[in-house]
C-alpha cells in the first residue's frame, strides 16, 4: 500500500493513460490503473470492494497532483510492523510494557491489562459505543502504572533500542517521497507520542512534513515523566482530539484529497476535522480477527490487505518496484 502512495506521487495523467493501454490485465481484477505497477494488489489477499471507485479516486488523485493531497495515517502496525519473521512486533505500550528495564510489577500489571482489555478491542461482536468505556478504563490505568515509574527520557531511547519495534517495509521511502512532493502526513495515534517519536527517530527520521498526535508524556527538569499531556487518546476517540478543532485541518483546506491508513475501526474517524467535500482513498490493515471482521472492514475500507501483507515484501522487490514507479524522481 505504500508503493500505492508513491505511485500516485510520481504518475502522471499523461503517463498513466499510455499505461492503460499496454497492459494484459489479470483475470480476477479488472483494474487498469492499479495492478499493472503494483501487482501486490492483484492478490487475492488484498480485497478491493469496489475497485471502479478506487480507480476513479486514484486517477482524480493524480490528476489533481501532489498539491491537493494530504495523508493521514494510524501509527502501531499500521506503519510499524504487527508481525516480522513470523514473530509479532511491538506496539508504542507494548514496547514498555515487556521492557525488562522496568521492574516486574510494572510488567505484570501491565499484563494483566492487557489480558482484560485488548480482547474488548478486537472483539468483532460488539460495537464501538460499548467498547469506548473500556478502551478509557485500560488507558487510565495504563498510564497510572506508567507515571508512578518516573521514567526518564534516556531510558526511553534504550527500551526502543532494545525492542523488536520495526516500521513496515518501504515506509521510509513512502516518508522521503511525502516530503520530497510537500505532502502533509499526519501521524494520528493512541500509543506514546514520545515512543513514536523515538521509533522513527532510530529506524528512519521525523520529517519536516510530519505532524504527530498522540499520548505525549510530561517531563520535569530532571527529565523524569511526569504524567500525560492533555486527553487520553484511545482507540475508538480520534475524532473527539482538540487537532478537529484547531488550525491544522484549516490549514490543510486547499487539499481535500484524503489518504486514510488505519487497522481499526475506530482510524476511520480520523479524518473528520477535513471539509466536508473531501475524496478519501481509505486503506485498512486487518492485522486481527481476519475470518470475522473482514466483511466489516470491506465495507468500511476501500482496500483491506491483511496486516501482514507489507511485511512479506522484499527489499530488492520494492526497490525494483519503486524505481519501475516513476522514471523522472529517484527514490533511492
């Protein structure tokens, strides 16, 4: 899905119509624009509900160029890995929480948590409404276990050192090609600000195009946490956070061509403070519950490749990939 992004970056109207033309498509979609650079996307893996209006939505998307363009995207497993090596990958909390740099109870009560809360989450049989007062439950509580610690900020670049927290393959290509075309990227996450920062900081960089919104951790003067700053963001809340209502969105008015990437439910709202006229492409990762959520997914995302599709990717293929997308930008 990234190579979908810098794709649509580096295409061009003229150039996309000569690629309509000399393509042999494949039998099980029908999709002139997408499938003959990104042949990812023909697998049956990755569902695509409707494909006309994904075509129609990227063609305008390169018509209109970079400039009306903006992406928004969830943080844990969406752009970080959820699985690597057939082994699953951290998430922001995660990352402290199985840290053996803090102490045992802390790892226990975390655990514990989690055992509770995470199966409400992903449960596919109950609706938003009734997992929102868990999700504030496990986030309160959570953070509670995380401040008494007063963990300081060195010790947060040791635990993200020392942990199997990756980015997805081809994300930092996706960063340089957002920046290097201008194109906001607004990383909107219910994890730790402060351990996303981290992340991309050790694993790529924080770019200048880069807005983060999340759960971001006080410091005294001995650089000791704190507490939290501002609401608690959880899962299913993105859409009531202050960044709605504030200048970022107004800003961004001009561009009202939405990338949305997310894998939950509850990503979907993180949109809401763009103009009402807006077109979004929404991608979602199903990284759990395949079998009983896909059907909820397809019809709430537009393309729906399964969490660990992008971690298959091989670094010489999506090099090839990248280069075969746009002959005029060198991406690597």
């Amino acid at each position: 899905m990234f190579l979908l992004v810098c794709y649509i970056l580096s295409t061009t109207p003229s150039s996309l119509t000569v690629q309509a033309q000399h393509v042999a498509l494949p039998v099980q979609i029908s999709c002139p624009i997408l499938t003959p650079q990104l042949p990812e996307l023909a697998s049956s893996n990755v569902h695509i509900a409707d494909i006309s209006r994904v075509n129609e939505v990227i063609k305008k998307f390169i018509s209109d160029g970079p400039g009306k363009l903006q992406v928004i995207s969830d943080f844990d497993h969406t752009l970080s890995s959820h699985t690597y090596n057939n082994k699953s990958c951290p998430s922001c909390h995660s990352i402290l929480d199985n840290s053996l740099l803090l102490p045992e109870d802390f790892r226990v009560k975390a655990a514990e948590l989690r055992n509770i809360y995470y199966p409400i989450e992903i449960d596919p049989n109950l609706g938003i409404e009734q997992k929102i007062p868990k999700m504030v439950e496990w986030w309160t509580e959570a953070h509670k276990n995380l401040e008494r610690l007063r963990i300081s900020r060195d010790s947060l670049k040791k635990m993200v050192a020392e942990s199997s927290a990756r980015l997805r393959d081809g994300c930092d290509i996706l960063f340089q090609n957002l920046e290097q075309h201008n194109v906001p990227l607004l990383i909107f996450s219910a994890g730790l600000g402060d351990i996303i920062r981290e992340i991309l900081e050790q694993k790529s960089k924080v770019y200048s195009n880069m807005k983060i919104v999340s759960n971001f951790m006080k410091f005294d003067e001995q650089n000791l946490m704190s507490g939290f700053e501002g609401n608690i963001i959880h899962t299913f809340n993105k859409n009531e956070n202050a960044v709605h209502k504030s200048e970022y969105f107004e800003q961004l008015k001009a561009r009202s061509n939405i990338i949305l990437m997310g894998d939950s439910l509850g990503d979907l709202r993180m949109a809401d403070g763009v103009e009402e006229n807006s077109v979004q492409l929404k991608i979602g990762y199903l990284n759990e519950k395949v079998d009983e959520s896909l059907e909820t997914y397809k019809k709430s995302y537009d393309i729906c490749p399964p969490g660990i599709f992008l971690c298959k990717f091989q670094p010489v293929t999506l090099g090839y990939s990248v280069q075969l997308l746009s002959k005029e930008i060198p991406f690597l």
